[in-house]
C-alpha cells in the first residue's frame, strides 16, 4: 500500500454501506451514514514505552474492526480511501 503507520495507529480500509434502503430508496451521498466497520490493512510497530519496550498490537492486517464514526483521519492512498486510527479508537474486533 506504500504506508506504514508509526506507533500504535493502524490504517483501516472502511467497508461501504448500502446504498438502497429496504424499500428500494437510494440514499444521496450527504445522507449516508460515515461507516464504522472496517478491514485493517496495515499495522503499526506498537506503542514505544519509557523503558525502551514496545506494548504489542492487539490487531493484526486482516482483521475486520468497530471503530467510533467520528475516530481517526480520512485519507485516500492509491485511489482508496483509508482511514489511521489510534489503536484506543478501536472497540472491538469481529470474529
């Protein structure tokens, strides 16, 4: 993907909603809903403590995240958009 987070962020790629409700109404783009799952796609070394330890990652690339809506900063890499989160913006992990 050509980047590589530094400390303990991690760069997710959101998964997309759907676009047509029950009854078949397609919803604009302004009134969509931000995503708050998505696939980890690159991870970073983990946090860097006093004593010169590193605090491992509990994600790994792969895994699909609950992620607060409003968490992280956006960005669009290679034509996709990602978002880094730090790994406290993570809730849970799907299994």
């Amino acid at each position: 993907m050509g980047l590589k987070p530094l400390g303990d962020r991690v760069v997710v790629e959101p998964k997309e909603l759907k676009e047509v409700v029950q009854g078949g109404i397609v919803l604009p783009e302004s009134a969509k809903e931000k995503p708050t799952e998505g696939v980890v796609v690159e991870v970073g070394p983990g946090e860097l403590l006093e004593s010169g330890e590193r605090v491992p990652m509990p994600v790994k690339v792969g895994d699909v995240v609950i992620y607060g809506k409003w968490a992280g900063t956006d960005i669009e890499i290679d034509g996709k958009d990602v978002k880094i989160l730090s790994v406290s913006d993570i809730m849970a992990v799907r299994e």
